[in-house]
C-alpha cells in the first residue's frame, strides 16, 4: 500500500506563504498565505498546455492576497 506523503514547508522568497508538496508526478502544488482571511481561491488548472497560467494564477493570488493557490500537477489531455 501506498502512502501519501505530505510537506508544508514555507516558500524560500517570502516566507508568509507556505507550500504544500506531495512527490508524486501528477498531484498539485498548493500555496497558502499564512495570514489571509479572504476567502479566495486561485486555481491554475492546465499550468503545462496553457501557457502563462502559472504566473497569471501567481500574480492573482499575490495581488489579492488570496488564501489559496491550487497549482494542477497534470496535462489537460491526462485522463488517468
């Protein structure tokens, strides 16, 4: 059996944004701001076929201090 293997580590350029990790290919990145209450999650579902969604997700969570970005760890065509 497999375990899910889970770190929440802060991010090395601002450090009020922790970064949870799990090292297996085709599970997301996820971002939090350790002191946001807006409510708001920012999602970058195609992050390898859409080109420029990361930074774009990046920057709306960042401009609007959203509590979560959720980064896909997959491509648009994956249908595993």
């Amino acid at each position: 059996m497999n375990h899910l293997s889970l770190t929440l580590e802060p991010l090395k350029a601002d450090p009020s944004v922790l970064v949870l990790k799990e090292g297996m290919r085709g599970w997301p990145t996820v971002f939090f701001h350790v002191h946001a209450d807006s409510g708001l999650v920012v999602e970058a579902p195609h992050p390898v076929f859409d080109w420029g969604t990361p930074e774009l997700a990046w920057r709306a969570f960042d401009s609007f201090h959203a509590d979560v970005l959720i980064v896909a760890g997959t491509h648009r065509a994956n249908r595993a």
